[in-house]
C-alpha cells in the first residue's frame, strides 16, 4: 500500500511538472518566431519598398534581371515571383494578400514574404540562417526537469535521513527519541508506525526492568520463610506445624508462578481474540456466581445492555479477578452493571469497601504494584491479577480505570467498543 502510494504520488507530481514545462516551452519556442519576424519586418520593410519601386520603375525588364539587379545592390538573396508560381495554403494566401510581412522557415532558411500591392508579384527574402536550437530546448528541458525531481526527493530524504538518525539513537538505548514529521511527508505512516514500535519497546523494557525487581521482592518472602522453617525444623518438636507453614509458602511460590504465566500470556494474544455476541445476563451471572460460591456479601445487578460482542473465556478472567478483587476488600456489597454509553458497552464492578486512594489509581494496574500498607495488609494475592485484567481489555481495544463508588469503595469500569 505504501508503495503503491508512494508510486502514485511521485508519478502525478513529475508528470504535472513535465505538463507544465512542455506548455512553458512551447509558449516560448512560439513566441521567439513572432518577435524574430517583427524585428524583421521594421528592419527590412525598406528594402522590400525598394524593389516594389524597382518593379514600378522597370515593367520591360524580366523577373529574373530585376531579382540579380535588387540583389547586387541590397547585397541579399531576393527573388521575384509571380503569385501562380508559388505554391501557398488558404490562410498563407489571405496573410499575403493582405500586404503583410510574412516568415518562412524551409530546410533551416528563413524568408520573408511579401505581395506588391495591386499586382501578382511576391517577393521572397532569404534573411540569415535559422539555427536549429532543438538540442538546446531538449537540454533545458531536463535541466528544468530535474528541479521538480529534486523538489520532491530533497523532504523525501531529509524525511528518511531523520527516520535513520532516530533508529540510530534507539540502537544505543535513547528511546526517549521520536520521528517528528509533517503531515504531508510521504513516509509519515512509516514514522508514525516507528514511534508506535519504539514506546512499545521501552514500555516493555521498561515492564521487565520492573517485573524481575518485583519477582525478586516478591520471591524473597517466601524463601526466607522456607529457610528460617528449615532452620527451625532441625532443632524443633513442631515438625507438623513448620510443616504446614511451608506449605503454605511453598503454595505462594507457586501461586505466584501461575500469576506469571497467565500475565505473560493475556499480553500476547491478540490475535487469538473470538468474539461472540452473548446474552449478557446469563454470561456475567454464570462468571460472578463461579468467584461467590457460598459467600454472604450481597451481590446486586443491573443489566440495561441485552447482548454484548466480545470473547466470553477471556473476558471471564477479566471479570473474575475484578469480582475477586471487590470480595476481598468489600464489607457486605458488591454491585455489577453492564450498560451502553454512547458508542461504548461498559461493565462495572463496585464494592463498599476502603476503595482505592486517588493517587493511586493510575497505578493500581501496574504489576506488583505497591499501594499504601493498610490497603496491602489486607489484599492477599500476588499483586497481577488487574495487571492481567488490564491486558484482556485491551486485547478487545477497550480500556479500563477506577473511581470512586457511590457505595464508598473502589469502581472499575471496563470500556469497549459496541
């Protein structure tokens, strides 16, 4: 497509300027003729009005006598003919005839032509040779060819220069760089697609550098505990219940490695997205009802949106970690909505708990990311379950973010184009 694009582009550009300079040069080349004749005509009508005089002066002579004679003393190339022995087109005829000095180019001479007034007579002029200037209008044509060419590839390649200067600094890790180009440059979805590339890359750089700081925090408690149980166990009488609490750890550990592996695998699906147009009732009930079993918090609904289009098994990880979530923080209440606004399906889920401090609510979907203690105390879990909450929604293009509740706690909103 951007060939093609490009293609076109370059093809209408040079061919609009091989137009306008074909009809600038043939204005021109048409009107050097034009003034060569009229400074011919001032510069020889009084030679022409000699040799009318001589034909007046002379009747008895022959044509031919008085064309030798006006040519000695004009020191020219004068022939007199009569109007039968010359061969001229209607408009030729209608020029002569009417007394005007006329211009004839034949076999790289040029002659002026003029019929004596009241008679049959023309008289044909040889002026100086007209010189063949085709190879130079063809050479200044290119030459002025090449100016649009150059017009147009100089943006092109300044443009592309500055495409390979960025990528330049993005191989030495600057990727605080990017390819500013106007809207009319003709590698500005090129561009656009290499920023897109280089903030996806540092966003996952930047991702990694944060996971394994995570990991490593997040691993450090469980092993340590594993250590000091072992340590314990060697000199201790309690062996059932050392034993239990490195269980319990040994669960952490792996809980935590299932996290990692789910995270990792919602962030690279996108294109293993089935979408569905599902009975939004029965999906949402049947998901909220597997997270609930045998729970006391009250669950309340409100469904104003009938069907929704998405993929129903991923959306339901989604959905599940965000019910979890409202469970584990809720104090009797949780209310889930699904509705549509303007062009967007949203699912909401609130609960009446603490809820979620303003500053941090842009960072509570970032992985293992640690909010205030009281709220970290109490949360359990390893800390990706809205990291990959985040992910599934925007594998269906839709975005996600908390707020305050009317009940008092946390409200995630799940955003997604209808």
């Amino acid at each position: 497509m951007l060939i093609r694009r490009l293609f076109f582009r370059f093809y209408l550009f040079l061919v609009l300027c091989i137009a306008i300079i074909g009809f600038a040069l043939d204005f021109i080349a048409d009107s050097l003729p034009k003034q060569q004749t009229d400074a011919h005509t001032k510069r020889y009508l009084a030679s022409f009005l000699y040799v009318e005089q001589l034909l007046i002066t002379n009747p008895s002579l022959a044509l031919s006598d008085l064309s030798k004679f006006a040519s000695m003393k004009l020191t020219a190339n004068i022939e007199i003919l009569k109007k039968e022995n010359f061969s001229f087109d209607d408009a030729l005829i209608n020029k002569v005839e009417s007394g005007d000095i006329i211009q004839l180019e034949n076999n790289g001479d040029l002659y002026l032509i003029r019929m004596i007034e009241n008679t049959e007579y023309v008289i044909l002029y040889l002026t100086d040779t007209v010189t063949n200037d085709v190879p130079f209008w063809t050479f200044l044509f290119y030459i002025l060819l090449s100016l649009p060419v150059i017009i147009w590839l100089y943006p092109l390649s300044r443009d592309l220069r500055l495409l390979e200067n960025t990528s330049n600094h993005i191989t030495k890790g600057r990727f605080n760089h990017r390819v500013d180009l106007p809207a009319s440059s003709p590698i500005k979805h090129i561009a656009d697609s290499f920023n897109k590339m280089v903030e996806k890359i540092q966003y996952l750089l930047d991702e990694q550098k944060s996971l394994i700081g995570a990991i490593s925090h997040e691993l450090k408690t469980p092993l340590a505990r594993l250590k000091f149980a072992l340590e314990l166990q060697k000199n201790s009488s309690s062996e059932p219940h050392s034993i239990d609490a490195m269980q319990k750890d040994v669960e952490e550990l792996s809980n935590l490695t299932e996290e990692l592996l789910s995270y990792k695998k919602f962030e690279n699906l996108e294109n293993q997205v089935v979408y569905q147009n599902i009975n939004v009732h029965d999906w949402l009930t049947s998901v909220v009802e597997h997270c609930l079993v045998d729970d006391e918090l009250t669950i309340q609904y409100n469904f104003l949106l009938e069907r929704i289009n998405i993929d129903p098994h991923l959306m339901a990880r989604a959905v599940s970690n965000l019910v979890l979530n409202a469970k584990r923080y809720a104090n009797r209440k949780i209310l889930i909505s699904c509705l549509a606004e303007n062009t967007a399906a949203k699912i909401i889920i609130e609960d009446d708990g603490m809820g979620i401090e303003e500053k941090d609510q842009d960072r509570v979907f970032e992985p293992f990311a640690q909010l205030d203690k009281s709220r970290s105390e109490k949360k359990g879990g390893v800390g990706l379950g809205l990291a990959i909450v985040k992910n599934i929604v925007e594998l269906h293009s839709g975005s996600i973010y908390v707020k305050k509740s009317c009940l008092g706690g946390a409200c995630f909103v799940i955003e997604m184009p209808i």
